[in-house]
C-alpha cells in the first residue's frame, strides 16, 4: 500500500500504470483505495518510512475512540437512558470508550495500517452523523459521507454498510420521514460519490469483489 501511495504521489498512477485507481492492485488481490491514499499527504512528509505508511490508520483508529463515545452518547440520548450501574450516560459512554482504547484487536488494526482500522472510524462516524442527523437534518449528508469512505476502505463494508443502512432505516423511520427531503438527498450524494466504484466495476469485476 505504501509503495503504491509513493508512486500515485510521483506520477498519478499505481505500481500498474493505472490512473488514479479505484481499487489497489497488488500481490494476486485487490484492495479498496482510500486507505492507500490517505497515506500519500503523510508520505509527502515523511517519505516512505513506516511513519509515513502508518501514521494515518494510527490516527483514525485513535479518533475512533472519541467517536465510540460520542456514538453511545447519542445512543443513551436518543432511547432517554436514565438508570443503570453507572448511572450516568456520560460513564457509560467512557466505559464503552476506555474498552476500545485497550483492545488489543483495535491497537493491531491501528498500528499496523490495516484495512479495517480506516473502515471503522467512518463507520462510526457514520453512525453518529446519522443519530445527530435524526436532531439535526444536515448531519445526515456527513452519515451519506462517512458510510461512502468506509466501502471505498475494506471490503467487507461492502456488505455491513447497506446491512447497517436498512436497519436503521427501519429503526428510525419515523423520525426519517420527517426529514425526507433532506434523506433524500444525503441518499443521492452517496450514490454520486460511490458511482465511480460502480463504473470501474464495468471494466473490471475485482473492482467490487476483489
């Protein structure tokens, strides 16, 4: 992933002289772009060290902390939790938090610029913008956003994501439908941003399946 990052900074093109390309080639596979890409602004600084290679899933899987908490938050906001061991939702949330912050499958993930790390943060992040949304309606183009970047990061997202989707959407239709302009819409802006994947899958299948 590294060496494609350096070479897609060099030259616009991956170890294949693909143009910017929609999925990474590499040893008999293919890997989703985003992670690699977001490697290119550390690698600039840092050249192509693992500083440069890892510095990127280091801090996302970092920031997925703070956005664990914030997601549960919103979670205990949103059913009015008022009771429980901890009392407050504010703990629990930080309890919830703490134990990711210790586990030893996220601190792997993180440090070793795997795949997956990238993914979670925006799945979470997706997952709190579309909670906030529910309140406020323009944070639901953010959940469109963040859900769009977490498949273009790890395949398996693939599935999860419209899995996550429809289950929420049969959640929380009521308070959507409330908001369906504006639904609408943020349904719109994460076709338009995963329409590329759709074409590059035209072209080739791994594109999609790796």
């Amino acid at each position: 992933q590294g060496y494609n990052a350096y070479s897609i900074l060099k030259t616009g093109r991956d170890e294949f002289g693909t143009w910017l390309p929609v999925s990474i080639r590499s040893f008999g596979d293919w890997k989703p772009p985003l992670p690699t890409y977001l490697m290119i602004p550390t690698i600039a600084i840092f050249g192509l060290t693992p500083l440069g290679v890892r510095l990127p899933s280091a801090l996302l899987g970092t920031l997925t902390v703070f956005l664990t908490f914030f997601v549960v938050k919103e979670l205990l906001d949103k059913y009015e939790y008022k009771s429980g061991p901890l009392k407050t939702r504010e703990n629990i949330a930080l309890v919830t938090a703490s134990l990711l912050a210790i586990s030893p499958w996220q601190i792997v993930q993180s440090r070793s610029a795997m795949l997956v790390a990238v993914a979670l943060f925006f799945t979470a992040g997706g997952l709190w913008s579309f909670l906030k949304g529910l309140k406020h309606s323009h944070y639901l183009f953010i959940c469109s956003l963040c859900f769009s970047l977490a498949i273009y990061s790890y395949y398996g997202m693939r599935l999860i994501i419209p899995l996550l989707f429809f289950s929420l959407l049969i959640l929380f239709k009521k308070s959507l439908f409330q908001k369906k302009h504006v639904f609408t819409e943020a349904i719109l802006l994460g076709v338009f941003l995963l329409l590329q994947l759709g074409l590059g899958f035209l072209s080739q299948q791994n594109v999609i399946f790796g």
